[in-house]
C-alpha cells in the first residue's frame, strides 16, 4: 500500500449525489482510486482492506468556504456527517478557502 503512496499512482473520482425530489446535484462524494503502473486499475474492494489493515492514521482536509463558516449549524452538519460515517474528528482537518482569506483582506 506504501508504494501506492510514494507513487502517486492514487487519484480521486467525483460521483454526484442526485437529489429525486429537485432533480439537481445536491453534492458530490469522492471516490479513491488506484491506478497501479504495472497491474492497472486495482479494484477498491481488494485495496480498501488493506489499506484498513495497516491501521494507518490519515487525516483528510476538507476546505470550508465562506458560506460554511458563517454559518451556525455547519459545526452541527459537520458532527452529524462525523458520527453518520464513524468518522473520527481528530482525522479531519478544516481548511480555509483562499477567497475567504481574499474577501477578509478587502475588508
């Protein structure tokens, strides 16, 4: 699984979540994938329990955009999402958009 890491033979897929009722793109989730030099695609279900085996801590960044961060609830969404997924809070870390950062410096 290291090898994957030092590779960078991981990427992203984006896949719309689809609301029936609106009929719109109500938000996306992100899929890891593996594309390996050698083997080609590995399929997530032969790499995800690996990659659960080696009981690596990860932390993953999730940018937060202007909106989010005035608003109230987000900190309420974000735990519920957390508890839903059974994922810990110490393996995320929120991270600032820059045209927050572009927006505060104007003021």
């Amino acid at each position: 699984m290291a090898h994957c890491l030092t590779h960078e033979e991981l990427y992203l897929r984006y896949q719309p979540i689809y609301s029936l009722v609106s009929r719109e793109i109500t938000c996306m989730e992100a899929l890891l994938r593996w594309r390996h030099k050698e083997l080609g695609e590995v399929l997530p279900a032969e790499f995800i329990p690996v990659a659960e085996e080696t009981g690596r801590n990860i932390t993953v960044s999730i940018n937060i955009s202007a909106k989010q961060l005035r608003d109230l609830t987000f900190p309420f969404k974000l735990n519920q999402l957390l508890e839903k997924h059974g994922v810990e809070s110490s393996s995320i870390k929120l991270e600032i958009t820059e045209s927050l950062l572009i927006l505060e410096s104007d003021n």
